[in-house]
C-alpha cells in the first residue's frame, strides 16, 4: 500500500485553515495544520512533506521569515513552499516571497481548482520519487544478495519498469521546470535545478543497476 503524501498548511487564522483543508481534501493525502511559524518549524522536524503551504502574515514569526528557517535546514531546504498572502500587496511582497525560497505566490482570495491543480503536481513528483527510491534499494538488495537465478532473473525484469517509471517523471519533471524557470525567481530556478538533479541521480544508480553495467564500468576504467 502507497503512503500517502504529507502537505503542511500553515496559517493563523482557523478558517483559512479549514477552507484550505476543503480545497484539498480531494487530492486525498494527509493535511498537516500549524498556526504559527514555531509549529511549522516544530512540525518539519520529525515529519517529510510532499510541499508547504506557508500564508505570509502571522503574528510573531511571518511566512518569510518561517520560510528563511526551512531554507537553512538540511532536512528541510528543498521543500516546495508556496506562499498564500492578500491580494492588495504589490510586487515587492511577491519578490520578497521569491527571494524567501518560495517556489510559487498566490493572492487570496485565490482560485481552488488552480491551487488544488499546483499542489497535486508537487504531491505527484514526490510520491513518484518515493516508490522510485524504494524500489531501487530492493532492486539493489535482490541483485546483490545472493538469492536464487530465478530471484535475480525477476528482479531484472523489473527494470525495464523503473525505467519507463523513472522516464515519466523526467517527462513531468521538465514541463514543471520549465514552469518554475520562466516564473523569474531565483528560488524557483533553484528548486528547478534541485529537482534536474535528483532525478539525474536516480538515473544513474538505475542505469548501475542493469545486466552488465559493472563489466563495462570494469573495461572503461582499464
């Protein structure tokens, strides 16, 4: 069974909290709340989030300043944050939120089908790396240890799989970098790059993985 992905909404006001729970809801994964930044930052120490949903005024610790914690933690720094704010700033507010690491900014009151359509992409590529991840590690696992041929012979046959598996999200992956790109901000780029770059790292350990690929790393190296 899939685990579902975990999206954090962080925001002072309970209502908005509840509107964003309804908008939501039909994506089917596990809502996260925190009312504050502290409960945010609390929340991001034991638990993986698929994205965050920051609002950027709250009292004591605003969005931009929550956001510029999770940037500086290992752990945490290359969450998608998108930020939720009133309409009646003007752009700097929106560079702000873009130099805090903010890979999206949305006014309120803002359209549900677009941020349900946002986040589900979010939610989307970080399942898809999940399932990717963990069966690379059994892939790994039943081709080094040491089962029977006919383990290993279906093992490999599973690669073909993680292949056309890992082909999609490259796919997904350069439509929503491009995306980010062309949004300006520097975080959105960066994200996009981050993004370029895990998925490049899977690649490889997956491309290592098929019948023969050790003999001909072995020849290239001589």
């Amino acid at each position: 069974m899939v685990q579902k992905a975990k999206i954090l909404l962080v925001d002072d006001r309970p209502e908005n909290l509840l509107a964003l729970e309804a908008i939501l809801s039909a994506l089917d994964q596990t809502l996260v709340r925190a009312s504050s930044g502290e409960e945010a930052l609390k929340a991001l120490l034991t638990e993986d989030f698929a994205v965050i949903l920051l609002d950027v005024q709250m009292p004591g610790m605003d969005g931009f300043e929550t956001a510029a914690h999770i940037k500086r933690r290992e752990r945490t720094r290359d969450i998608p944050i998108i930020f939720l704010t009133a309409i009646n700033h003007g752009p700097h507010h929106t560079f702000r939120g873009y130099a805090a690491g903010a890979v999206d900014y949305i006014s309120k009151p803002f359209d549900p089908w677009v941020l349900r359509a946002k986040v589900s992409v979010f939610v989307d590529l970080h399942m898809k790396n999940v399932q990717l991840r963990e069966q690379a590690v059994l892939l790994r696992r039943e081709l080094d240890g040491g089962h029977t041929a006919a383990d290993s012979e279906r093992a490999g046959g599973l690669l073909p799989e993680l292949s056309a598996r890992l082909a999609a999200v490259e796919e997904q992956a350069e439509v929503l970098s491009k995306e980010l790109s062309e949004s300006g901000g520097s975080a959105a780029v960066s994200t996009a790059a981050h993004l370029e770059r895990k998925l490049a790292g899977l690649r490889r350990a997956l491309d290592a993985l098929q019948p023969g690929a050790g003999q001909q790393k072995s020849v290239e190296s001589r």
